[in-house]
C-alpha cells in the first residue's frame, strides 16, 4: 500500500507514521507536511529512513495532486489545531483545515483515491457537566470556536464530496489525545514541562471543565481499524471512555511528578471555552472490533510525563516562545 499522510510531522500524524512503520512494514508512506510551527522533522527522526517527507501545502493543488496521483490511500491530519491560536488569528485555520481538505478533496476525487479525514469530536460542541449524554454519530453539529467551526466545515465537505462525487472516503471524530511528541502550546504537555522547569501548572477558569482523554497510540489504531474495515461515506467516533476535568488532571500530573497536589494557579479562561466533551465509541466498536490498548489514564500519563523528562531536547527549543504568548494573553 501507498500511503499519503498529511500532517505527519505533527503529534498525531508523527505517532500515526510510527506506528504504522513498526506494525506495517509493507505500507509505504510518504508524509506530507507543511512544518507549520506545529511541526517538527525531529519527531520523525526515528523512522527518516524508512518513510519519504515532502515539505509543502495541503492548499497547493499541484502538488497535491502529484503526490495523491501516486497514493493508494490518503490519511488527512494536517490542520491547524489549537484553540486558543484560533481566537487570536483565526484566517490560517480557514486556510488550512477547509481550503487545504478542499484541495485534497479535489485531488483524491480526479485519481479515485481512498480517504480518511480525521476530526475532532469538537465538531459537536460541548455538552453540560450534569447530563449523561455522550457525543453520537447523530449528534448535530454545534461548534464554537474558530478552531472546530473550521473542522467542521471540513467534515461537512467530505460527506458532500462522498454523496455528489462518490469519494470513498471515512471520518472520524476523536476525543482529546495526549502521549509523546504533543507540541507544549497544548494542555498536558504544558503543564508537565512547567513542572519540569519549576513553573506552577496553570489552570483555565475553575478547572471544571471536563475532557474524554484518549491515548494517542488508541486513537491511531482505531484509525488503521476504519482503513482496514470502515464502511465508505461513514462516521467513526473514537473515544477510550477517559473522561477527567482539567483540575483532577492537573493534579495527577503533580501527584506523579513529587509535587502537592495543589501547587498550581488559577488563571482566566479561554472565551467561549467548551465544558465537557464525551465520546459514545460504541459503533466503533461492535463495527469494527476495535478496543483501546490503554486501560489506564494513570498510567498512560506517568509513561508520557516519562516521556517529556526523557526528551527534554525535542520540546525545549518550542517552550519559551509558547510561554511568552501565553503571557500575552494572561493566561
Ligand atoms: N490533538 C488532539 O487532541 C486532537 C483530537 C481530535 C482530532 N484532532 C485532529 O487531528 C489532527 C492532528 O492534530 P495534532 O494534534 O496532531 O495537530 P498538530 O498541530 O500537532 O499537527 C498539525 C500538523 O499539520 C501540519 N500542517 C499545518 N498546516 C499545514 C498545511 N497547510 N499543509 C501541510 N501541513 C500542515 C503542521 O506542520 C503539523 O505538523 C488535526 O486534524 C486535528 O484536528 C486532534
């Protein structure tokens, strides 16, 4: 298989093009990637040579299409995909994560190319801390911020492209990652390097807020299930049943690095920030027999805070520059 995966250089799609080189030797991947500030060669270093990197735009057509006239399948991560960059300059995620899955569209569309968009379960807003409801394939859309209006439109021209063009192509909505190679603008990684660098976590508003966390080798398998055995034209929604509030996570991360479990500080919340996020993966799995590898939270956390100890080479050069436009924005 020849496979085209954008965005590779990223935290999802590096972990995706690791995965998938130690348990596929027979899929060749090319990773293209633009080297946002998001992204960074260093996280494909351990397979350079087993993998093809091509540095360009997802809204480039010619080049896309090139590079889609010589792939099998095409598996779309590239996006921008931070939130809170999102409020501030909202025009490159318009750029990319609808233009950029336009382009690609386009492309797979002309050669007849299998496609996987991947999403966020953002797409469907948030729901209230008190209901029991989890997000379903039914949900309506319902986004709220730049970041998931932009992912949503995506995902909204897939499903057109499929029913007007008859593109074979699959969804998926996933619920919030965390593992190795996360860029730390991100909640987890942030607050484990701070500890590291004797900083006192920062928490958004009361910390209330609750996210369904999923490790990121999961959300990856679950992608090569749907490739493997997926329906054409349907949604997946990819979830591990890890709901945490970012107050309990926070704690954690101090409880498992040595430090009291209240040494961190309260600062003001993101505009318009989500309350919950919870994934009904159901369909996912009784479809496609998919489970999650990581039974424990915990535990996933204490290999990852591992992990950021470990590698404190990959994420120092990214941490300054992340810190002081934090500090801009008072939070
Ligand atoms: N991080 C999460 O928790 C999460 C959850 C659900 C879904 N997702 C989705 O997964 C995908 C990957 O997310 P991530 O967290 O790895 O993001 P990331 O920001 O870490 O990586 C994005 C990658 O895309 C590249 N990129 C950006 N614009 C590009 C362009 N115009 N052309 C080519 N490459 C470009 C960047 O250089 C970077 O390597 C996104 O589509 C995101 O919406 C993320």
């Amino acid at each position: 298989m020849r496979l085209l995966v954008t965005g590779g250089a990223g935290f999802i799609g590096s972990n995706f093009v690791h995965q998938t080189v130690r348990e596929r030797p027979d899929v060749r991947v090319t990773v293209l990637d633009a080297l946002t500030y998001a992204g960074d060669e260093a996280s494909l270093a351990p397979v350079a040579e087993q993998i093809t990197f091509v540095r360009g735009d997802v809204a480039d057509a010619e080049l896309v299409d090139r590079l889609v006239a010589d792939a099998d399948v095409v598996v779309h991560f590239a996006a921008e995909s931070h939130n809170d960059n999102s409020l501030s300059e909202p025009w490159p995620f318009v750029q990319t994560n609808v233009i950029g899955t336009y382009t690609l569209l386009e492309a797979v569309r002309r050669h007849g190319t299998r496609y996987h968009h991947i999403s966020t379960d953002e797409v469907y807003g948030d729901l209230e801390l008190d209901d029991p409801a989890k997000f379903t394939p039914e949900t309506p859309y319902n986004p709220s911020s730049p970041y998931s209006s932009t992912k949503a439109a995506s995902d909204l021209l897939v499903r057109a492209w499929v029913r007007s063009f008859g593109v074979q192509a699959t969804i998926s909505n996933c619920s919030n990652n965390y593992g190795p190679y996360q860029h730390v603008e991100k909640f987890i990684p942030r607050q484990i390097t701070n500890v590291v660098d004797g900083i006192r976590p920062k928490l958004y508003g009361t910390g209330e807020n609750v996210r369904d966390w999923i490790h990121v080798e999961d959300h990856n398998s679950a992608v090569w299930a749907i490739l493997e055995r997926g329906r054409t034209g349907e949604t997946y929604l990819i979830g591990a049943d890890g709901e945490e509030n970012n107050k309990a996570v926070v704690e954690l991360i101090l409880e498992l690095t040595g430090q009291p479990r209240d040494a961190y500080d309260l600062v003001s919340d993101r505009p318009g920030h989500d309350m919950r996020y919870a994934i009904d993966s159901t369909k996912l799995r009784t479809e496609l027999g998919w489970t999650p590898r990581y039974g424990s939270f915990r535990d996933g956390l204490a290999a990852t805070i591992e992990w950021y100890r470990a590698n404190e080479a990959w994420w120092r050069p990214q941490k300054d520059a992340t810190e002081a436009k934090y500090a801009q924005l008072g939070r």
